[in-house]
C-alpha cells in the first residue's frame, strides 16, 4: 500500500498563454531576451484569473469539489485544508506538517513562500492509480488534492498514500515564487506569446532551487513521518549533472520534454553542489544577492553566483566528475521488496552494463545495495550521496544483500572521468545534447503516475 513516483513533467504555470508584449524580438522560435519581459507584465501574470490545469484530473474537477461536501479549513498560516465530516483532526495534521515543511524550506533557501495554499482532503476507498499534478489556482490561492483511504488515521499515512507530495508542493510553491514574488527575487521565466517564445534560461535554477526547497521540506519532516512519507522525486541529482554538464544552461521551459529528466535532476545537483561547494546557506546567499538585480536572467543568475563565490560556474560544472560505475538502480519500495521476497531496505540494482566497473566488481541483477563505505544507504539517492562522498578514492566498498546474505563488493571509482556513452538510468541513446528545439507543449502538465500495489 503505497504511491510510487513515476514521472514528475514540468511546471503548468509557466506554460500559460502570458500575454506579454515583445518589442525587440524578430525571430520567431527560440531568442534570449534582454528586457522584453517588463516588472509590469510580470504582475499582469500574477493578476490573471487563470485555471492552472491544461487536463482535467479524473477524480478532482470544481463540480467533483463541490459534490464532495467538504468542510474546514483546518488552517495553518497560509495553508488551509478542507476536509469531510470527521477528517478534522487529520486535517489540521496536515496542515501543521506542510507547514513545517514549508518553514524548513523558506530558511533552506530564503525564498519567502507567500502564497496561500488550499488544500483538498478527500476520502477514497482506494486512491485513484493515476492523476495529473496541477495546481489550480485563482487569485494567488492555490488548490491541490490530497487522497485519504477511508480508515486513515495520521499525516504520515496521507503523505505516504500520495506519493512525494511533500517534495513537489514545496517545489511548485518556491518556484511560483521565485518568478512571481516581487519581494523575493525578480527571477524571469520563459514566456510565449504568439509563435515568439522568449527564453531567459533561468530554469536550471528555477527547478534547482525549487528542488533544494522540496528536499529541505522532505528532510524536516523524515524523522516525523518516516521515509515513505517524505519521499523524494529527484534521485539521482549528481549522476545527472555528471551527464547534462553545461547543457543544462540552456534548458528553458520550451525545451524538448525528453531532456527534462536528466535537468530536473542535474539542476538539484548543482544547487547541492554549489551548498556543497561554499558552504551552507550558499543557495540562500545567491536568492538574497539576487533581491538586488531587476530582470534576473540566466547570465545575471550565473554572474552573481561567481561574484559571490569567486568562482566560475561553468568550468565548476565541466570539472565536476561523478563516478559511473554502469549500474542501473530502482528504490526497493516495501511493495517491490515483498513482491521479489526481499526483506531489506535498500537500492535494487535493476541493470548491469558489462565491462563497466559494475560488471568487473561482480553486482547482480535483484542484488540490493545496503550500504556504501559502511554508510546505509535506503535509496538510489542515498547512494548517490554516498558515491558523490568517495569521489576522488580509488574504491569503494558497496555492502549488497543477496538472497540470505550480505556481501561486500569492491568497486573501482576511479575511472570516474569515463564518460559511458549511454546513460544507464533511463536506457536508448543519450539525451543530453543540449537545448531543445522550441515546440508547443500546451498540453502539458505534471504528471503523478501512482501505482499501488
Ligand atoms: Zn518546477
């Protein structure tokens, strides 16, 4: 009985048709702007009295909403949850949870989160399989749906039945934002209008910092939850930023879908990189020095992290190595760990790619890694932590269960530098190549592919 995230797509209110005025651009297709986006379109973009949702979720529709008699809120600061009859107390668990996750994430990254949240609470036999994130928003309030299976009794259990929610509310709440909040940093998205699409590549750090955020969130709210509750989206943030490189400066919100999985993570893995790098409280540094700027592109973003740093942003990227051992993983979810016969906690090693250092240290398919350098590892993304942390050894030692036993596997990280020319996480050649051709992907939306089992 639990969520399991699939895909996590892009961002639905930055896809809204902006009615903003260009003045400068003559070419159709793709062009970096310099000030044709103005403040004031901007807060005509705040103004609006939009729907958020492109496609309709099957279970939650304003007329589904209004069926289902809810009552509340149960109200928390900014985040209000309605409930039906007898959800009160949970309810308010609910919001006194996302409201502390919500303070970890403002003090992670100084972006303060204004907005009001509205939740809705809603008791089902079963959680539907599948449905579409989107967050519907009117007026600066901003609705999403929470499932509840009839009998559940804590916070926990509804953030485990919804899978990551934690992570991606936090991340779509700092993201709204970091492009909409005057007083927080005059960030600039991409818009579109017409068939002139305007890229100001600042996704990298929209997503990465909005990403940082939702980590911060999950991690506040581990030791009250549990892990299943505080479940992560983004796993593999390092790998990805060893793979995407500099490409990722010029991903924007009308790149190829294809690339967005790989960026989603390398744009996590750089803010880590860069917290890693200079120290704690370097990503709030970098929001607050932004405060200072008017129109905040990706050049300005990159400039004022290597004013700040005295560094060089893109040379830390290219330098970056992250060891690649070809070895493709799953999160061991109880459900999987039950259905394979696996009582452990741990990474599941899906795939091994021969002649890679894998191969030669002798992983096997189904073998689960539960510890790396004596480190317990739970997931794919604790093993990347712990990977990123034996950068620079020749080897590291990976403890792995297999059938009654555990052993250790030595493996060589040294060849850290190989550069596979596959990525091993996502298989078919790789997609790393760069911006994407502009296209239309209005319909696009979030997407929470929910498996229970
Ligand atoms: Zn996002």
């Amino acid at each position: 009985m639990l969520g399991i995230l699939k895909l996590c797509n892009s961002l639905s209110i930055l896809l809204l048709p902006l009615a903003v005025t260009t003045t400068a651009v003559t070419t159709t297709g793709c062009a970096t702007v310099s000030r044709e986006v103005s403040r004031s379109e901007q807060m005509h973009f705040r103004a609006l009295d939009v729907t958020g949702c492109r496609r309709e979720m099957p279970a939650i529709t304003a007329d589904s909403l209004a069926q289902m008699s809810l009552e509340g809120p149960a109200a928390e600061e900014g985040i209000s949850v309605y409930y039906n009859h007898g959800n009160d107390e949970l309810a308010r668990g609910v919001a006194q949870s996302l409201h502390k996750a919500f303070d970890a994430a403002r003090e992670a990254t100084g972006v303060e989160l204004q907005e009001a949240l509205r939740i809705y609470l809603v008791r089902v036999d079963e959680p539907p399989q599948s449905y579409d994130f989107a967050l519907r928003f009117t007026n600066r309030t901003y609705g999403f749906p929470l499932f509840a299976r009839v009998g559940t009794k804590t916070p926990a259990e509804v953030f485990e039945q919804n899978a990551a929610c934690i992570c991606l509310l936090t991340h779509e709440m700092t993201e709204m934002a970091l492009v909409s909040n005057p007083s927080c940093s005059p960030v600039l998205c991409d818009t579109r209008a017409g068939t002139v699409t305007n890229c100001n590549y600042t996704r990298w750090f929209r997503e990465g910092v909005a990403s940082f955020a939702g980590y911060a969130a999950a991690e506040e709210l581990r030791a009250d939850l549990g892990p299943e509750a505080a479940t992560l989206p983004f796993q593999h943030p390092y790998s990805s930023l060893a793979r995407v490189r500099t490409s990722l400066f010029s991903w924007h919100q009308f790149s190829d879908g294809k690339l967005n999985d790989d960026n989603y993570d390398a744009s996590l893995g750089l803010l880590f990189l860069i917290e890693n790098r200079f120290g704690k409280g370097s990503v709030r540094k970098i929001v607050e020095g932004s405060r200072s700027l008017q129109y905040v592109d990706g050049k300005a973003l990159t400039d004022l992290i290597n004013k700040t740093f005295h560094t060089d942003l893109a040379k830390l990227v290219e330098d970056f190595r992250y060891p690649r051992l070809g070895l493709g993983m799953d999160n061991l979810t109880p459900a999987l760990a039950l259905n394979k016969g696996l009582p452990v906690d741990g990474a599941l090693v899906t795939r091994i790619v021969p002649y890679t250092p894998a191969a030669v240290a002798g992983f096997e398919n189904n073998d689960v890694i539960v510890a790396v350098n004596g480190r317990p590892v739970t997931n794919r993304y604790d093993v990347e932590t712990a990977l990123l942390a034996a950068a620079g050894a020749r080897e590291a030692v990976m403890t792995v269960a297999r059938g009654n036993s555990q052993q250790d596997l030595t493996v060589d990280v040294a060849s850290a530098g190989v550069d596979w020319t596959k990525p091993l996480d996502s298989g078919g050649p790789s997609r790393s190549t760069g911006a994407g051709n502009a296209r239309d992907i209005g319909n696009a939306t979030y997407s929470w592919n929910f498996t229970f089992e």
